[in-house]
C-alpha cells in the first residue's frame, strides 16, 4: 500500500510536518517494502484552498493513507471521498519514526 508522510525535508530522516495542505513535501511509501519518493508541495506556499490541491495530488500518486499532525475539513474531504485514510501522527517525529510506528501499530 501507498502512503504519504507529511515531512519538512526529503528524506527519511526528516521531521515530520503536522500541517497537512502546508506541508514542504510528501514522502510517498510503499508500506511493504519501504521504498520511498519525495514529492515537493506545489501549493505550500500558495494561498487558500490548498489542502484540497494537495489531496488532488496524492490521488494521483494512489495514495491510500496519509500520516500528518492536522488536516483541514475541506482536506479531509477529498481524501475521504478517495477512500485514504489519515491517521495523526505526533509532532517531533522524524518520517522514519511516523512510518515505523505506522507499521507496528497500524496508526
């Protein structure tokens, strides 16, 4: 399964990002084989509305969950209506952390 991690940098060491739509990058796993790809944000720094965009673009690389500290409700409802799932992960984590503890605990 595809999932996206919330992260402040490119790497699996990064920290994590708790805001979702404002998020530097998407580190997108694959949960079986840990595999990974950054994904730069393009809406970051853009104005309103961008939790939805980003969700638009997780679609597209067939994310089925997300791990990240908030998303708005606008957010919350394109990715559920895409059928991903979010599950909160605490602030301080690296994307390393947030992933191992997403394997252990399933959350």
């Amino acid at each position: 399964m595809k999932l996206c991690i919330t992260a402040k940098g490119e790497t699996l060491d990064s920290p994590t990002e708790e805001r979702f739509g404002r998020a530097p990058y998407f580190i997108v796993m694959d949960s079986a084989t840990g595999s990974f790809e950054a994904i730069r944000n393009p809406f970051a720094e853009g104005g309103g509305g961008v939790g939805p965009k980003a969700a638009q673009l997780l679609i597209v690389h067939d994310v089925k969950a997300v791990l990240t500290g908030q998303v708005g409700g606008n957010a919350q409802e394109v990715l559920s209506a895409a059928g991903i799932t979010v599950h909160l992960i605490r602030s301080g984590a690296t994307v390393r952390d947030a992933f191992e503890q997403f394997k252990t605990k399933g959350t």
